[in-house]
C-alpha cells in the first residue's frame, strides 16, 4: 500500500468499529475506439515514443541545471562529510 501526502499529513477523528460490508464487486469495462481517452481502454502505447520523448527532456533540463546559478558548491575542496539536499 502507498500512501499520499493529503491522506499521509490529514488529521481529524477516528470512529473505531465494524467495518462495513461492501457488495460491489470491481469490473473493467470500456465502450469507445482505442484512442479515446476517457472512454476508450487504458494503455500505455506507443511506449518507444513516449519514452524517447521523455529521454530527449531530461536531457535538455540536464543542460540547464548544469549552469543554472543554483548549482554550485562553495566550501572545503574534501570536507569530511558532505550533504546535498534540495527541496521545493
């Protein structure tokens, strides 16, 4: 199970008791063509591209990172311990 931020960092009460019964029983079901998607089934195709396209920016964001001003290191040339953070 993977939790999420909304649900991780929530607070509010908690009732403690039976669990309810669940009658409803999962299904997949799709009514259109191929490309719709909302409607159509879920794929991931075409995968070749797609990940080719992915590839081709990380890339270019690497060229820009490499000179952005933020990337940088002032400090002894070997410290004894070195810690690199980054946060949003």
């Amino acid at each position: 199970m993977r939790s999420v931020t909304r649900l991780s960092h929530a607070s509010g009460n908690v009732k403690v008791g039976a669990l309810p019964v669940n009658e409803n029983k999962a299904y997949f079901s799709f009514g259109s063509h191929l490309l719709d998607p909302l409607n159509g089934p879920v794929i991931t195709a075409p995968v070749a591209m797609r990940h080719r396209q992915q590839q081709e920016k990380l890339k270019v964001l690497a060229e820009i990172f490499e000179t952005s001003e933020f990337n940088k290191y002032t400090g002894p040339d070997k410290p004894e311990l070195l810690i690199i953070t980054s946060s949003a």
